[in-house]
C-alpha cells in the first residue's frame, strides 16, 4: 500500500452530527523507533507490547458547518477543562492529515480527554492521545463510507495515528504490533500490523510496572530527539542493529526463551540511550535512581533465576517487564527494593493489552 492508497475517493453518505468516543493504550517498545525521516517515516522498524490500563478516552462531537470556512475548528478539553497549550499539536495532527480526510475542514469538532493515569507522571500520552484521536475521525469518516473493511478502518487509523505521533500508531491494535519495512510479513514504514507470526504462551500475560522515577517533563522533546539521529555517526550501524534485533525477537517470540528475550530488550534500551548519549548535542536523561533499579534487577535475577528485565524510553522512567506466573515474587522485590527509587514512591501496574476499544 501507498499513501495514496488512503486518500478517499467520495464518500456516499452526508452526515451533519453525531459523537463517538474511542478508548486507545499507550504501549512500550521492544524494539525502538528512534530516528525518523520525512512525513513520519521510520529510520528502522520496531515492535512493541500494547499496554492494557494506560489509555486515553477520547470523544469527538461533530456538526456540520452551515458556511464552509478555510479553518481547523476545534474545541479541546483535556480532563474537563479547556487546554490551549494542546492545541498547535492538534492542528498540526490536522494540517499532516487533511490531505487523507479532506472533510476536516467542513465540519465544528468538540474533543474531550482524558488519561488513566496522572498527566504528571512522565508517561508520554501521544501515543494513546493521537490513536484515539485518529480513531474517532476514522469513525465519523466510516460513517461517511459505510462499505469500508475493518482492515482498512485498522491500517488507515494506524497510517493517521503515525502522522500525529510516530509510536502511535501501534496502539491501534494488540498485543505485539510491528511498524516500519521488515522482513515481517505485511510490514509497513506506513502504519503498524499486528505481529503476523508464532507467539509462545510465555509473552501472551506479559506485565509491565512502570516505576516513576522522574516525574516531571519530558526533557527533551520528541521531535529534538528523532532528529539527533540525523548526521550521528553511529546512526546507519544503529538502523541495520534494529533490523537484526527484530529477527532475532521473532525467534524468541516463537520459542519463549526468557533470558534471550531479556538480552535483546535491555540492550535496546541501553543502545537507545547510548545514542542519546553519543549525539550532538548530548543527552543524559538515566537519572541514579534509574541506575539504582537496573542494578538492583540485575542483582535479583542473578540471585532468584527469574526473569524481570527492564527496558527505558527517552527519559529517567523504567519499565520492568516480567510473564504473569512470575508476578508475586516480582511484585513483593518491587516492593521491598524498588519503590524507594521512585518519585513518591508511585508506580503504575499494567499488562499486555488488546488495542483499542470504542465505547
Ligand atoms: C523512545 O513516537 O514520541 O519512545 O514520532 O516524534 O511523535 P514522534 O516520536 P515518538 O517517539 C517515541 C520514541 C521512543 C521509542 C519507541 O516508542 O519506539
């Protein structure tokens, strides 16, 4: 498919107004996307776990303009109140997709959200804001083409979700989605695909404790860090490593093998952040505490055979990804040696999840 492929032709129904809510998750690579190039498109593929209680609730109110005007009109409400400092994302999520939903323009939209889990917690909302986002313009542009497959609703969601945040799109569906070109069958740099292949039981209850160890704001921007790929001199190893680390998971996806699991994702994280370390200007964003909690699970591994590992997005968080029938020993370690390095002690317990709901 191209992007063409998801301009619309005509629509056969007129709809003047109506209301749809969209639940969306956030989700956790494995595999990282860092380094993009125009229009959202991804340097190397990467694959991820749907989460399951981290979401967004999002509902769209539309009607019809009775004049037709040039502009984006939307109101937005973020928890109840009006957010205006949410807005230039939205039109710029409106301005990258208009091409493939020429009907934005032609009607008044309300969008009320919100999230489970604290605004505070330094837990990035795009991904789950954007694909609830996208899914509910989907909805009203399925009211206006009633034969469109629910393949095409799910990839074109996914195709809009990634223009207004590269991770996005793969929260559309669960529980493991790959995004960008690779060997995988049905792999696109367009949108994400549920991970086509052999899944052993052991990642099918996959849980994931978020521990926040920073709960402030991202520091570095999404767009400024993407974009310190460019010219870094490990940027093109680093690209081709992805693609070799995806073939080796879908391996591991097939046999279960926990400690190549654990192996493969860790070291994604740890690469993720040595880029961010190794670039111009450089990063830091591994807080002590963040340190404190990886040598802490690497002491606990050693010392009980089990299996939690961790993996890091672009800031001080970490998220310990454990298999459910080690979750009591998990938790209680958690417990009893973990949330002292966290803000205020707070953590967020979720799990491997479905994808996106309407409600
Ligand atoms: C480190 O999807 O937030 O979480 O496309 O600029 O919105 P934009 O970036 P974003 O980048 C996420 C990067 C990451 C790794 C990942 O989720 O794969």
């Amino acid at each position: 498919m191209t992007a063409q492929d998801f301009i619309p032709k005509n629509y056969s129904e007129e709809i003047s107004e109506g209301k749809v809510t969209w639940q969306s998750p956030s989700n956790i690579a494995l595999v990282k996307y860092w380094g993009k190039r125009e229009n959202q498109i991804p340097a190397n593929p990467s694959v991820s776990f749907t989460l399951n209680y981290c979401k967004t609730t999002t509902s769209l109110s539309f009607q019809k303009k009775e004049n037709p005007s040039n502009n984006f009109d939307f109101e937005l409400f973020f928890e109840g109140e009006k957010k205006p400092s949410f807005r230039p994302k939205i039109e710029q999520f409106f301005r990258r997709i208009e091409a493939y939903l020429p009907f934005l323009k032609e009607y008044n939209f309300t969008i009320h959200t919100s999230n489970s889990f604290p605004h505070s917690s330094g837990i990035a909302s795009s991904a789950s804001g954007m694909s609830a986002l996208a899914l509910c313009l989907m909805s009203l542009e399925k009211e206006l083409d009633p034969l469109m497959t629910e393949e095409f609703f799910t990839r074109k969601a996914s195709f809009l979700a990634r223009l207004g945040s590269g991770s996005a799109c793969r929260s559309i569906e669960g529980e493991l989605v790959v995004w960008g070109k690779h060997e995988t069958e049905g792999s696109s740099d367009l949108f994400g695909v549920k991970y086509p292949s052999e899944v052993h039981q052991n990642f099918k209850d996959y849980q994931d404790v978020i521990l926040l160890v920073d709960k402030g704001e991202k520091q570095v921007s999404s767009t400024v860090g993407h974009d310190l790929m460019n010219g870094h001199p490990f940027a093109e190893q680093r690209f081709e490593q992805a693609h070799e680390n995806l073939a080796k998971l879908q391996d591991v996806f097939k046999s279960g093998n926990l400690l190549a699991f654990t192996e493969l994702v860790e070291s994604e994280a740890l690469t993720l952040h040595a880029m961010m370390m190794s670039s111009r200007p450089y990063f830091l964003l591994m807080k002590p505490h963040t340190l404190a909690i990886i040598n802490k699970v690497f002491r606990f591994r050693q010392k009980t055979g089990l299996h939690p590992c961790f993996t890091l997005d672009a800031g001080a968080n970490v998220h310990l990804l454990f298999p459910k029938k080690e979750k009591e020993a998990v938790m209680s370690f958690i417990e009893e040696e973990l949330v002292e390095h966290c803000q205020d002690g707070q953590y967020i317990k979720d799990e491997v999840g479905a994808g996106a709901k309407r409600i």
